[in-house]
C-alpha cells in the first residue's frame, strides 16, 4: 500500500515558521531510507516542508536500510532518531524535538527532575514503538526525547509499527507506547516523565556526585527562552482518534496540538 503524502500548506508553514523563529542553533534532518521504501517521498517532503519554515534547518538524504531520520544539532548528534515519518500525533512531537534541544520547548521539566535524568547512568539505548494514531504515545514519545536532550548518555528512537512489522512481531509488542530499554521491555500505555524515569532509575541507577555537562547549554538558553503560542483556535471534533484516520488531516490535527505544548 502506497501511503499518501502530507503537505504543509501555506498558513501552516507560516505558523511554524513563527514557531522556529527564535532557534539559535542549526539543526539537519539527517535522513537515510531505502531507494525502494514506500515511505520514502512521504518523509522527504515532509521533512523538507519542515525545514523550509527557518533558514535554521535542513534536511540531508543518504540511501540506507530501511527508513529513518536523526536530529543533528550544529553538527553533532542529539540522540534522537524516528523511525517513521512523524505526523499525525508524533507530528508535534518532531517540533518539541527541536524546540527542546535549543531550549525553547515548554514541557522541559523543573530543574530538581533535570538532575535526576542528568545523573542516570548510562549509556542507554530506549526505543519507543508507536502508532501514528495512538492518543497516549505522543507523551511517552516526547518525554523520553527530553531525556535525550538532558543526558547524551541517553539515546531515544520513536518506530512506527507500521511499517516496522517484523520487528514488531520479533519484540512480541502487544501494545501501544511499548517501550524498551537495551532491549527490555519497560512500559506499556500511557507513562508520564516521572514514572518513566522512575523505572530507568531502577534499572540503570544513578550516579550522585556526577551531572551531565552536556547540557549546560541547554539550561542557558532556558533562562531565557520564549514561549511561542498559536494564535490559531484549536478546532476539536469529537473523536480525536478518527481526525487521524485521513493521513492528509494527520498533521493539521498535530499542528493544533502544539499550541498545548510549544
């Protein structure tokens, strides 16, 4: 089944174009995906689409296996990689990717939470498997990128089941968020950042006299953020879930969503 494309219209490009006015750093969609994917021009466009809303972001294509796209932030990695083409609810949560990583983003925790995610010990490896219709994995998906963003021990990638299914059906997901650290399953459903970081402080433990420098960065540009609100009203139909079933309104409904979050 061939997927059928989303493009950005013109109000929505102007939107995210006021969105990512105020990034300071340059960020590239490094994209690698199969000569022969059915996804293939699906995410290009959409992610050139993306890019032309700032002259702070690019896009690179490199042929690779399969279908996946990293964030790079003045040229060094994030940490954050999708393997999907993030609309419909994972939409906003490819915009908070970059509006954290240059410190803009709204739901980066309070500062007594940032150290206990700077202070896990590391590395690990977390893969969050979704679908671009789930109405839970969005907050699942975007704390864990936080995470990514606060400790660069920690790497995050979000994989939509759909086109993933072998290894869907190898890791025995039976639902959706379902997320693995190095390979162990360690959440199910609806998670928020503190339960999730509960368990991987479980698991991997912390290091208390140890904070990741990496973020230092990050936390300046906090002080001084600004917030960009949609002026946009949020249009709700009843059924969030069926808004999604049409792939051409799927990033429409993601793009109102942000005005919650960004």
């Amino acid at each position: 089944m061939v997927r059928s494309k989303v493009m950005l219209d013109s109000a929505m490009k102007d939107q995210l174009s006021g969105i990512f006015s105020g990034l300071v750093s340059q960020y590239v969609f490094d994209i690698q995906v199969a000569p022969d994917h059915e996804s293939r021009q699906e995410l290009i466009d959409l992610l050139g689409d993306v890019a032309s809303c700032s002259d702070h972001l690019s896009c690179s294509v490199a042929d690779g296996e399969g279908l996946q796209f990293t964030i790079v932030k003045d040229g060094m990695p994030t940490g954050i990689r999708f393997r999907a083409v993030p609309n419909g609810h994972e939409f906003t949560s490819l915009l908070l990717a970059v509006l954290n990583c240059d410190g803009k983003g709204k739901n980066i925790p309070d500062e007594g939470i940032c150290a206990r995610v700077r202070a896990l010990n590391g590395p690990i490896k977390l893969t969050t498997y979704v679908s671009l219709t789930c109405t839970n994995c969005p907050d699942v998906v975007q704390a864990l990128n936080v995470m990514a963003t606060l400790n660069s021990c920690i790497t995050h990638e979000t994989v939509d089941g759909a086109i993933n299914q072998k290894e869907v059906e190898a890791m025995k997901v039976q639902g959706v968020p379902s997320v693995f650290a190095d390979g162990r399953l360690i959440n199910v459903g609806r998670s928020d950042l503190g339960e999730l970081l509960s368990k991987l402080e479980a698991q991997y433990g912390i290091n208390e006299g140890g904070v990741d420098n990496s973020v230092e960065k990050v936390e300046n540009s906090l002080k001084n953020r600004t917030f960009f609100v949609l002026t946009e009203k949020i249009r709700q139909k009843k059924g969030g879930a069926a808004i999604c079933e049409k792939r051409k309104l799927s990033a429409h409904w993601g793009l109102q969503q942000m005005m919650w979050k960004l």
